[in-house]
C-alpha cells in the first residue's frame, strides 16, 4: 500500500514541523508540504503529532518454553498498540538462548510471528565464550550478561569468565548488574526475622543500593579496561548514575546506560497500594533514587528510556513476596506514560523521541530506523493530544491480561502504528498486515 500522512506535526531530530509523509513500497519516500500522489490512500492526522516508531531495547516475550505467559505473537501485538514498532528481546526463555542454534530458533519464530521488527540478545553463561564469539554483529543486536541472579544457567558471575568476555567480545555488551552476594545476604537477613512472610516493601532493601552500585561499577571498570562496548540496563539507583558521563556524544559513548518506564513512574511508596504487581529486578526504589534517574536522563548521562517488558500470568503475581516473580508487562503503555510527563513537563516530546527512537538506533546502529528520513522504514506512530480511555481488562493486549497501570486515563492516545510501511494498528485494533523484519545493524 502507499500512504499519504496529512496534516500530522512530525517529531522528529529534536524539533517539531507540519508536513505530509508520502510512504510508498515500505519506505518513506517523501517528506514535504501538499504532497500528493493519485495512487496512495490518503490519511488525513488532523494534528495528532508523528514519531518516528519506538525501538524498545529490552523486552521479555517468554518464547520459547514460558508462553503461558506470553508469546512473540501476542507481545508484539501490544507493543505496536504501544508504539513499538522493533524490539530487542533477552535471551532468558526455556531453553536459554545461549547457542547459536537456539538463537536462530527464536529468530525463525519471530519471522513467521512478530507484527514488529524484531532482534534478539544472544545469551552469555559461565561457560560458552567460544558460542557467544560466534555472534554475527550485522545480524544480532548484542550479548547479554546477567551479572546478577536469572533463568537457568545464566548468572555469569565467574571473575575469569567477565574478563574474558569483556576482552573478547567487540560488539555491544548489555548487563543486568545487580551483586548476588549482596542481595542473598539482605534475603536471609529479611528471612530470619520475617519467615516467609516477607513484606513486599523489602524488596529495594533487599535488592538495595549497594548490590546494583557494587555490580553496576564492576561492569564499568571492566568496560574501561578492555575498552568494551558496555550498555548497564535499568538504572534504579540515584548512585549508579555517577557512573556515566553526560559529555560524550552518543555516538562516541563506549558506556551508556538505560532507564526503564517503571523506574520512572513507581516509587517504593507504591508497594502499599501494588504490591507484587510492581516487583522487578532490580527494585523500583526511592522517590530520591526516582528524582535522580530522571536527572540523569535529561542530562544525558542516561541514553535510552525502554521497558524491561516482563509478563506473568496474575496468578503467579498473587503470590507471596518470595514465591510472586520480578517483572511486569509495559509495552502497550510505556509510550503513553511518557508523554503524560510531558503533560506535566517533566520531559518534552522531542526529548522523548531522541530517548525511545533515536538513541536506541545510534547506540546499537540500527539500519535505517529510529528517525523520520526520507529512505528509511516507514516505522511511524500517531499520536492523538486527547483523552484517551482509562487502561482496563478490556483493552491491554498482553497475553497475560493485566497491566500496573490499570485505572489509569493517559492523556494522550496511540491512534496509528505503521511498521515497513503497512498500518498494523488502527487505533482499536490490530491489522494482520504483515510480519515485521529481523533488524540489521550497521557494523
């Protein structure tokens, strides 16, 4: 199909402008002013702002072997609801996506399954160094590193193995840095005066500020001795970010970091009211900790705002604090919650471009994604300025059919997805338009 986008105000590489997008054989082929073309169905945005679509560098879709949570189908169905038009996702399914052969497995699912484009993580262990150099950079977003506890046999927390993996490894390196020792010593502490009653408001003591700063400045100092490519996930504390320079330009930076949605919305205040609802690894923390993350996001020492998409069936989440698993589903929403920052002018719209579309293509050299450009994908989202409708059972479409921000009325509304060029949400349904493609990166 070809398209013609009228009357939108385009988002785009920090500044905002009326004009029309002409999209034609899944590209964008023109950018201007009156634009017409007798062949193309024109859609007429009325105002509504056009972004560049979202590239969500972590995301847990639980396929393979966990898909009674989630699958690559339904998750990526609701991340392009969300805006989300490509996402990296992380190599902790059943099995652990830490051969090559298992990798290309996910890869081949995701081809026959995933309305968004799509890349995953391939996985680093103990002990497979020689798989992970395996890794073809052109065709795999990174290798990640769980320096704190995960699935299966993916704690990687052998000194000799981070030195040779960060000595080795020459394309990016993305970390989950929480200090296990750390965190089983504050567990038992809980344990030995609660029980296994535990209230859930631990949760940040026991995951605290040391076990991330501990793991998270190991991670730098292994970056900076061999001169890896390092990219620490989920900053949750105000100390972490000290870690990571503001001055560099992105482009140059060997060591960037992200923020997810969570961090930035939840305070430790909220367990009260959501309970396990809100448990991640690491812990959503202080108002203190909540007030520097954004400091560093706007400053520049935090790069790239994502989601650490994470789904579990209600069931598993009602459970006690030491039984009920970290993590929850954000795709369908982050987007919005961003901009209700905006509305309350904690962060502009354009800034919120460069932090969900632009940095995550500089950072893991996306091809031809991440901006409006003439010649790239057309991977484009409208966005209405209007109330839209609270968030209920009714409208998340995430398998798992919750969401932690339930009750809550946005104030702006996700009212087109187009991915390649073809439009897969309409702004109440999903269109099987297509399939999107394997992200390439330019190495």
């Amino acid at each position: 199909m070809k398209y013609i986008l009228k009357n939108g105000v385009l988002v785009n590489e920090g500044r905002k402008q009326k004009a029309d997008i002409l999209i034609k054989n899944g590209k964008i082929e023109k950018i201007g002013i009156n634009i017409t073309d007798t062949e193309a169905e024109i859609i007429d945005v009325n105002g509504s702002f056009i972004l560049p679509g979202c590239i969500d560098d972590q995301v847990h879709f639980r396929e393979p072997g966990l898909t009674h949570k989630a699958s690559i189908h339904s998750e990526s169905r609701a991340a392009v609801a969300g805006g989300i038009t490509s996402y990296m996702e992380m190599p902790n399914t059943v099995p652990n996506a830490t051969t090559q052969e298992l990798l290309e497995d996910k890869y081949l699912t995701a081809s026959k399954n995933s309305i968004a484009n799509y890349s995953f993580f391939m996985g680093a262990t103990n002990d497979n160094l020689e798989e992970v150099l395996k890794t073809d950079p052109k065709k795999v977003c990174g290798i990640k590193v769980f320096m704190g506890s995960s699935t299966g046999n993916m704690l990687v927390d052998n000194k000799e193995t981070l030195e040779g993996l960060f000595s080795s490894v020459s394309m990016l390196i993305a970390t989950h840095c929480e200090d296990e020792q750390t965190i089983q010593k504050n567990l038992q502490d809980a344990q030995e005066k609660y029980g296994e009653d535990i209230p859930i408001a631990l949760h940040p003591v026991i995951r605290d500020e040391d076990a991330c700063y501990l793991s998270s400045s190991l991670a730098v100092s292994l970056a900076k001795k061999h001169n890896a490519r390092l990219h620490v996930l989920h900053i949750s504390t105000a100390k972490e970010t000290a870690l990571f320079d503001a001055d560099i330009p992105l482009i140059e930076k060997n060591i960037t970091a992200e923020a997810c949605v969570h961090h930035l919305w939840f305070s430790d205040e909220d367990y009260s009211k959501f309970g396990t609802k809100i448990k991640w690894n690491p812990a959503v923390k202080s108002k203190a900790d909540r007030a520097g993350i954004w400091e560093a996001l706007l400053d520049n020492r935090i790069d790239v705002v994502a989601t650490d998409h994470a789904p579990h069936t209600l069931e598993e989440k009602s459970n006690s604090y030491l039984k009920a698993p970290s993590g929850g589903p954000l795709v369908q929403h982050a987007l919005l919650s961003m901009f209700e920052h905006a509305k309350n002018g904690k962060i502009t719209i354009e800034r919120i471009v460069e932090k969900m579309a632009h940095n995550p293509a500089i950072l893991f050299r996306v091809e031809k994604r991440g901006y409006i450009r003439e010649g790239y994908f057309a991977d484009l989202v409208v966005v209405k300025p209007q109330e839209s409708e609270a968030v209920s059972r009714e409208n998340i479409l995430y398998k798992c059919q919750w969401s932690p921000f339930e009750g809550t009325k946005f104030s702006h509304a996700i009212d087109k997805t187009f991915v390649n060029g073809a439009l897969v949400f309409d702004g109440k349904s999903i269109i099987e338009a297509g399939i999107g493609q394997r992200l390439s990166f330019n190495y």
